[in-house]
C-alpha cells in the first residue's frame, strides 16, 4: 500500500462545487416542477438561474481543464475488463475477492465508472445544459421584441429537463452508495475530500516522482 | 499558506453569492416616480366660466345651454357627434362577421337585456337629450348634453325616464357656469350605476371609488394618488381612450396601463417578461368588487312573480336585491377573484337577429388563445343568468321592458312575456313565433379598475401551484409549477426508489456476506490452529 495524490486541488474543487450545485438544483429544481414548497416559488426559480449560471461556469472551467491536463483520456472507454467489473460488483464483492482493476493516476477510474461517467459527461449532463438553457431563455414574442425560442413547445423542454433530473438524482444515489466500495467504506470519499489515497501498486517508485512532481 | 489564500478567497465567493440569493436591494423605481411626478400636479381650469355673460341668465331648456357652449366652442360639438359617447353604433372589422356595424342599438346584454324600444329610460346614460324612440336624430348639435360630462357643481342629473333630459330640479346656470375637466362622478353617473345600481354591471367600477383607499385602487385613492378617470381615458377631441368589450369589438384606441407604465415596469427581469403574456391587471387585481357587491347572476327567467298583483322586492341581510318581480332573481358577489381568459383585443358579440348555435350563449365573446401572440391572459368578470328566448326561430328575444303607463306591452307594467316580446321584436324588425323560453347567457367583462397596491399583486404561486391555481383553467399553454408530465413524475420516482432499493440491498449483501466471510475465516484460523 502506497499513500498517492490521486485527485489535484482544482480536480476536488471542482467535484465538490458541482455536487453542491446539482443537489441545491435539484431541490430548486423540483420545487419550480411543483413537487413540493420550500424557499418559496419566486426565490427558487431565482436561485435555480443564479446556480444554473455557477455551474455553466464551473463546466467551461472543467472542460479547459480536462483537455488542458490531458484528463480527459481518463474517460475513454475500455471494454477488456468491463465483464470482470460487472461480475466483481454482482459477485466478487460478495465473497471477498479483490478488485478486478487498479487503481492509478493514470487509471483512475475502472472501465464501468469510466463508461458511467462518460455518459454522464456526453448524455446526461448535455441533456439538461441544452434543455436548461432552452428553458431559461424560452420567450415568446413580446412587446420588447425579445428573442423568440417558442418553436419547440415548452412541454416538450420541460419534459426532458425533468427526465434529466430524474437521471441525475438516480445517479447521484447510485454513485454516492458506491464510493463506499473501496478498500474500506470511506477511503473513496477521504480520497475525494484530501486527494490522497493508499493505492497498491507494483510500480511504487514510479508513483513517489510522480507525487513530487505534482507538489 | 496557499491553502489558506485558497479557502478564504472560496468562502467569501460563497458568502457572496448567499447574499446575492437572500438579498433583494431596494433599487427606487424610477419610472414610477416619475410617473408620481407628474401625476401629482393637478391641472388647474385656465378659465373661470362664472365670468362669463353668455352663461350668466335663465336657461329654459337644457338645449339653450348647449347653444351657449358652441358659441365659443364652435367645433367641439362636431367631435361629440363623432364619437362612442354619442353613437350608438360604429362600424369595424369583426371576425367571422366581416365588417359590421354594431353598439347598443343591435347587441343585447344579460342585465336589462337591450336598449331597442326602451330608449325613454335608456337614453338617462345618453348624452343627449329628447330619445324618446329610434328615430332620435343623432346630428342635431343642439340635442349634445355638454353638462351631463362637464358639470363641476355636482348639480346636474338626468331625469329618471326622461329620455335623456336633466331633472326639472337641476339649477341649468349653475351647472353651465361651473363646466370644467370631468370628474369622476360625471362618468361615475353612468359607469358606476349601470345595470340599474351601484356595482351592478362592471364589478370594478363603483361608487366606492369617489373616495377610497390606496388598498382598493392605487390611482385613484384619496389617500393615494387620487386621479380622476380622465387622468387615464383622455379624451383628444372628444375622442375617448379605452374600450368597454360589451359593446366594442376592435383592438383600437385601446388603453392599457402600459401607456403610462410601459411593458418593462418591474426592477425584476424575470416579471418584466411575463408582460408579454400576461397583462398587468391579472397580477395586480386579485379581487374585485371590494367595496360594495356587484351582480354575478340574473335570473330573468323567475321574474313575475307578483304578491297580491302587485310586484315585489326581497333584499338580503346585507340589503342588496335578491329579487325583484319585474326582473327576476339576482346572486350578487363581494371581493371576488376574477377568472381568467386569452384576450387579445378583439371581441364578437351576438346581435340582434343571429341564430342561437351553442347554449350558454356566450352574448359577447373575448377572442384569443395561448397559440395566438398577440393574445395576453387577463382577468375577467363573467356575468352568467338566463333570458328569453325564442325556440321557434332560434333567436334571443329583445323585450320591451319599459312604458310610462299600463296596457302598453311593457314587461314591467303588465307582467306579459308574450306581449312584451311580440312588442320588443317589432321594434327590432324580427320574427317572433308566439313561443318564447329562457335560455341560459354569458357575457365577459375584463376587469381593468381597483389595481392593488403592489405588496397585494398575485404571488407567483397564486398561478404557479400544482393545486388551486389560478389559471386552473387556462389549459391550452404549460405553465410551470401548474402542470407535469404525469407519467414522467411516475416513471422518475420508480427511478429512485429503485436506486434506493437496489444500493440498499446491494449494501445488506455486502455486509451479510462480510459477516460470513469473516466466519468462514476465523473457522479456517480455527481450523489451522486446531490442525
């Protein structure tokens, strides 16, 4: 077992805004759907614009920095070790067997997260920027000739806005339950919160330069 | 170091934006100081008309005193002849029907019905004088009542049935040389007691607001900025602003409140927008008829019903009319939340001679839907009853209600529907099969007056609610908050309580199995050591 810096400052930074800013959506979100009455209906539909705007930010910033530091290639999909993965989730985690696949700053991601989160990035996350900023600037003609987004009917973006949410909501909780499925229960999220975590790994002294380097 | 750099500069952007969410800066709303401004100043006459000699004698008729005011007005009168005070008919485009010409003298009402063969009555909100019958002779300039709009002394009324005459007890000098810019009881005498009361017809429009406060109507609150109706219908040329949908059927010369507020009033983007759709009142009249009730419901079809042979009046515990023999029964209404309809400015109405096609009859009809871009959702008075009809040729009845005297066919003197209708109809220059029964009528009023300080405007879940919206039933538009998609909200919450599921299970099996595994474990250790 080695102690790695595994996620960078503005790595952490910008998963921690971004789960604030979807779940304070979400509760804003569905309050402005009607699900239920909490900060008031005027003040939710402005909050949910003011954090729709943070996070539209937050999301330019991590695109740079994806393709800047090459983080993005974490992404790419690997189909080898997919089946070992899925059988490790639905069995092997049952009987006690090790990880199907290592963990590494390199690799840090297995090739079901990696897939997961890809489709968050292409899918989900697309659907509900496009459909919010549809939503957001829905107008009809007025008397101010403001820009018109009225040919697609508000039902329809609404509708996948929503779907979207749903989605989302579904994932958090499924993401969420598995950060506990690391090497013990919280080394996941401490490794989320401080950015360091024991990984084991053949290459040790490979791994200590690269540390360096990063500090 | 860095990190602490890092964190402060983290939380003060946090702090930031929580009070940029909490904080609401009271910005002053200029556009509506301004407005303050000038509305503030009071006009003042620039002549005094006492001085004048050509006022200062005996009038013996209320004709002479308009001869006086052409005089030195010597044009004015024309404008009053050309205008929708004045005629009881103008001509415009109307959907469906093509150009028409249509006012009181062809479309009919569910209060009183119509104006056609009742004119000696009708003709007390006439601004004219000598209306006896329909051949009143709409271009003779002496006939133009000037005082009935002009009169400062609060001396001058009409005459009850008086075909449009001032009562004998009206001091004519007085009145003409106190003549100045309407008041509101110069158009209150009219508008405000239409229907046959206080309230009756608009609901919006009473005598409550002579003098009221700024929580019943902003504009015109003594306590307020006390306008006049004036201030906001002027009237170039004699022409006035603003349209009254009983009777009007076009989009034009319309007044709307953002002629003086325009249609960015709010400090707030978000309300600005909704201006496109939604027109002012519908925020900022949540109630009507605030004062004092106004009629919600005619029954004419109970009228008749006579005590002894003589007709009857029964008032409630609040003393408004809830019958009259000669006009049937009456539900009446206070504080009243509007329902709301599309109107984009343009109305049809049912005139006299159209064939009944749908029931309830709808006697006008405001145009528009959410499909329509020009349509905005407003606030509406329905006035809903019944009235006479014929099932025979398929026509509304136009009934002579009024006479001076018994035995002339009037409703309200002799008590005989079929003579009233057979005398109403001839007037009219229709068919009337001996036949008639009641039929069940609608008829819309926008509600425009009584605008609630701002603190009092809707909130934005009034119309914005799952349940009890205000627009509960304006269904032809999605409106969030309002509306969902059933099967998505059913869907989506299957998804997340499978997902809760699904972890949970996932995480009992993890720890039964850990629990196991550990068993299995320590019996090997067991095992081994026993070994």
């Amino acid at each position: 077992m080695q102690k790695v810096y595994i996620y960078k400052k503005f790595e952490r930074f910008w998963h921690w805004t971004q789960a604030a800013l979807i779940f304070f959506l979400a509760i804003t979100g569905f309050e402005v759907h009607g699900s239920f009455s909490f900060l008031g209906y005027e003040q939710a539909v402005e909050s949910h614009r003011v954090a729709a705007w943070m996070l539209l930010i937050l999301i330019a910033f991590s695109i740079f920095w994806h393709f800047t530091t090459g983080e993005w290639r974490q992404y790419i999909p690997t189909f080898s070790k997919l089946q070992a993965q899925l059988r490790y989730y639905t069995l092997g985690i049952f009987k006690g067997e090790p990880h199907p696949t290592r963990k590494s700053v390199h690799k840090k991601l297995n090739p079901l997260q990696a897939l997961t989160y890809l489709g968050f990035k292409l899918v989900m996350a697309p659907l509900l920027v496009i459909t919010g900023i549809v939503y957001m600037f829905y107008r009809t003609i007025d008397a101010n000739n403001m820009v018109i987004v009225s040919d697609i009917p508000l039902e329809v973006v609404a509708f996948l806005h929503t779907l979207g949410a749903y989605l989302i909501i579904m994932f958090a909780i499924v993401h969420i339950y598995m950060t506990t499925t690391g090497h013990t229960p919280t080394s996941n999220i401490r490794a989320m919160l401080t950015g360091y975590e024991d990984l084991e790994d053949d290459s040790e002294q490979e791994l200590k330069d690269e540390n360096k380097k990063d500090e | 170091m860095k990190k602490v750099v890092f964190s402060i500069i983290l939380s003060s952007i946090g702090i930031l934006i929580l009070i940029h969410i909490a904080y609401d800066p009271p910005l002053p709303n200029l556009g509506e100081l301004k407005l303050k401004q000038e509305y503030a100043i009071k006009p003042t006459p620039s002549v005094d008309h006492t001085l004048f000699e050509e006022l200062q004698k005996d009038f013996n008729s209320p004709q002479e005193v308009t001869e006086a005011c052409i005089e030195c007005h010597n044009q004015r009168h024309k404008e009053v002849i050309a205008s929708s005070h004045w005629n009881w008919e103008r001509i415009s485009y109307v959907e469906d029907r093509g150009i028409a010409s249509m006012g009181k003298s062809n479309v009919l009402n569910n209060y009183c019905i119509g104006a056609s063969s009742n004119e000696q009555s009708c003709a007390a909100c006439h601004i004219g004088f000598g209306m006896t019958n329909d051949r009143f002779d709409f271009d003779n300039a002496r006939n133009v009542d000037c005082m009935v709009c002009h009169d400062n002394s609060e001396e001058y009324h009409k005459g009850s049935s008086m075909a449009g005459y001032p009562d004998r007890s009206v001091n004519l000098a007085r009145v003409a040389q106190s003549v100045g810019r309407p008041q509101r009881m110069n158009c209150g005498a009219c508008h405000f007691y239409s229907g046959g009361g206080n309230n009756v017809k608009h609901g919006d429009l009473e005598e409550a607001l002579l003098s009221t406060t700024r929580e019943v109507d902003v504009h015109m609150a003594a306590n307020g900025m006390n306008m006049t109706c004036v201030d906001c219908h002027s009237a170039e040329n004699h022409n006035m602003k603003g349209k009254l949908y009983s009777v009007s059927s076009s989009d034009e010369n319309r007044l709307t409140c953002d002629h003086c507020h325009t249609s960015t009033p709010h400090m707030d983007r978000n309300l600005d927008l909704h201006t496109a759709r939604v027109a002012c009142q519908t925020c900022h009249i949540p109630t009507y008829a605030k004062e004092n009730p106004t009629k919600m419901e005619w029954r004419w079809s109970d009228a008749g019903r006579l005590v002894e042979g003589k007709p009857i009046h029964e008032t409630d515990t609040s003393g408004v009319e809830t019958y009259l023999s000669i006009k049937g029964s009456f539900r009446w209404e206070k504080d009243v939340a509007p329902e709301y309809y599309w109107f984009n400015g343009h109305a049809t109405h049912y005139v006299l001679g159209d064939q009944v096609d749908s029931i309830p009859i709808q006697v006008n009809q405001l145009l528009g839907s959410a499909d329509d871009n020009r349509s905005k959702i407003y606030p509406v008075k329905v006035h809903r009853g019944d009235q006479i009809y014929d099932p025979e040729t398929n026509l509304l009845i136009q009934p002579k209600l009024w006479a001076a005297e018994e035995g002339d066919s009037a409703y309200w003197k002799d008590f005989d529907w079929k003579l009233a209708a057979e005398a109403g109809m001839k007037r009219v220059g229709l068919p009337y099969s001996g036949k008639h029964e009641f039929v069940n009528t609608e008829m819309y009023w926008p509600v425009n007056h009584m605008v609630a300080p701002k603190e009092d405007a809707l909130s934005c879940e009034e119309c914005h609610r799952r349940d009890d919206s205000r627009l509960a039933g304006l269904n032809d538009f999605y409106m969030p908050g309002r509306d969902s998609h059933a099967g998505l909200d059913f869907i989506g919450k299957l998804l997340i309580i499978a997902a809760m599921a699904g972890v949970i299970l996932h995480g009992l099996g993890r720890i039964v199995a850990a629990i196991k595994n550990k068993e299995i474990e320590s019996e090997e250790i067991n095992t081994n050591y026993n070994q």
